[in-house]
C-alpha cells in the first residue's frame, strides 16, 4: 500500500506571518490526525501493518514539509541581503547608508548587543547605537543586520517551540489513560504483568506462558527439527498449531466470520495456515479456538477498564456448566506499544 501525499504545498511567499504558518500547522497537524485515527479504527486485522506504515509515512511528510516552510520563511530576504551577510561575516570593506566608511570585522560592542537581545533586550534600532558621547565625537559604527536577523530568528524558533509545546500539553496521552486503567485493573485483581516480545506472536506466547503456570501440556511433547537436532517445539508455535487446528476442525463454525473478515479469499483452510506457519496476529477468533482447544477460561485485561471473558463451548468441553476451569489472564493493549495491538501474560501476585 503507497502512502498518499500528506498535502500540497501552500505558499508562504505570500505575506503569511509567522504566526499564521503556526496556526495553519497546528491545523494540518490536527487535520492528520483525525485522518489517523479513522483510518486505524476503520482497519482489519489483515491491513493494520499497511495503515500503520501509511499512517507513519504521512506524519513524516507533513513534517518536513511544515520544516521546510518554516525554513523559507524565516530565512530571510534575497540576494541582496545575502551579499551584505556575506560581506559582514567576510569583514568586506563597504559604505553604509550614511557614507561612513566601514572597515573589516566588527567592533565587540556588537556581539555584546547581540548577547543582550538574546537575553530579552532589544537591539536599537539606531544605527549609531555605540557611538561616542555628544561631548566626544566618534566614528559611526554600522549596525550589524546580520547578527540581529540571527537573533530575531532565535526568537521566533524559541515562541514556535514554546507553542507547539504548549498544544502537545493539551493533547490526551491516550497511552498513558490506558496504563493508568489497566494498573488499576491488575491491583484490583491481584495480578502482575509478564512482558511478552511485540514480535506478533504475542497472543500466543502469552497464552503459553499461561498454560505452563497452570501446568496444561503445551505441545504434547512434539519436537521439530531433523532426527540428529531434534528439539521441543517453543511454545507459541504448539499454541499456534493448537489454534489452526482446532479452526480446521471446526471449519463449519468459524467459514462466517473469516468470510466477513477475510473477503472470502482463501478460505479457512488457507487462513489455519497463516495462523500455524506465519507470524499473523491472533485476536478474538484465536482466542475462542484455544480456548476450546485447551479447555480453558480466558480472561482479558482492557485498558477500557473491563474483563473480557471468553468460555469454551460445553460440547467442545465435554463437560457441564459446573465444571470448574482453569483461567488463563491476559493484558491486551491498543495504545502501549508502537507496533499496535498487545498482548501480555498476567500471573497471580503470588505466583513467583
């Protein structure tokens, strides 16, 4: 999927201000960001990577174009003024405005007035700012433009910094509400969090990791490799193989969904194998085979602050509704980790 363009280039030759180019950017980048967030929400589990990289790219480019314009804008005039900085930094013999002769670098005086607009006082706007005394009359000295504009651009970086942190404090951190909800969720339920990798196995390592603290065989002791180099299968590859196979046999109740979801293209059989002998993300319809795979109560931790709870079927489970089930806790997150949707494994706070 090619990311689109993240908007053509308005002018800033036309008598923008410094201060409207900010507001027009702080609109672009809310403008962005609501086509983000409706491009994610709106996204299935078979295109969110593309979106995610869509989204990426357009931030990207709204960024350097918003840097690029704010370059043009406060670079400066033309040739003409590029020559006089040339000229002054170069210390070009010259005559000012006045017909007074100006000679090489220039005086210290000037840095110091450069020091003190830096600090928040003004340069004066008088070209014989560090002229003698009227009772001792001295040589005219030229202002030093090209210093100013420096400190004038110093200044105007600073406000749009200081701006643009300002509206970033406004901002909801949609990560850290989620943390905050589900920290208070773990203490409510007596459960601290197990980090699994984000490397889109994270459903299934986490339910792994679930099943061996329960003490429930994993891969039955199946092993891979050749006869020589044989060695046990890791545990999010048995659950992944559990998962696919308890969707394969049960084709009849899962066709619907992945019809909806995958747009009728390849069928269940070609999705079970995604799911077994790819790193596809899993999600609700994972969860539901493992649970009935597994026997297994699973309850999900949200940041929304609620438990989602997922039981196997009685057929699949052989057993009445009074059985009692061994409950596996997982932690999903949609905002904690920059590749998207999360999964990590809970344990008992008293579990070591």
């Amino acid at each position: 999927m090619t990311a689109s363009t993240a908007g053509s280039d308005p002018p800033v030759d036309g008598g923008e201000t410094l201060e409207q180019m900010q507001a027009r950017h702080r609109k672009e980048q809310r403008d962005l960001q609501g086509r983000i967030t409706n491009k994610k929400k709106n996204a299935t589990k078979k295109t969110r990577k593309f979106v995610n990289d869509e989204c990426a790219e357009l931030e990207r480019q709204l960024k350097e174009r918003q840097e690029e314009e704010l370059r043009r804008l406060l670079g400066g005039g033309g040739e003409g003024e590029e020559e006089e900085e040339e000229e002054e930094e170069n210390g070009v013999d010259g005559v000012d405005g006045d017909g007074q002769s100006r000679q090489g670098p220039q005086p210290s005086s000037q840095v110091d007035g450069l020091a003190a607009t830096l600090n928040g006082t003004h340069l004066s706007s008088s070209s014989g700012n560090a002229s003698a005394s009227p009772s001792q009359p001295g040589p005219k000295q030229k202002r030093n433009r090209q210093k100013e504009r420096l400190a004038r651009r110093a200044a105007e970086q600073l406000a749009l910094a200081e701006a643009a942190a300002n509206e970033a404090a406004n901002m909801t951190d949609h990560r850290a509400v989620e943390r905050e909800a589900m920290q208070r969720e773990f203490a409510q339920h007596k459960l601290k969090e197990v980090e699994i990798a984000p490397d889109g196995h994270c459903l299934f390592a986490a339910v792994a990791d679930q099943l061996v603290r329960l003490g429930i065989p994993v891969s039955g002791g199946a092993r891979e490799g050749g006869e020589e180099q044989a060695r046990p299968v890791p545990g999010y590859k048995a659950v992944r193989k559990a998962a696919a196979d308890y969707i394969l046999g049960h084709a009849d109740d899962y066709a619907g969904f992945l019809a909806a979801e995958e747009g009728g293209d390849g069928g269940v059989e070609a999705y079970a194998a995604r799911i077994r002998d790819t790193a596809e993300w899993g999600g609700q319809l994972e969860l539901s085979a493992l649970a009935n795979a597994y026997g297994v109560e699973v309850r999900v931790v949200q940041g929304a602050g609620r438990v989602e709870v997922i039981r196997p079927s009685t057929a699949a489970d052989g057993e009445g509704e009074g059985k009692e089930r061994k409950t596996v806790w997982l932690a999903y997150y949609r905002h904690g980790y920059g590749l998207g949707e999360h999964y990590n494994s809970l344990r008992a706070e008293t579990d070591g």
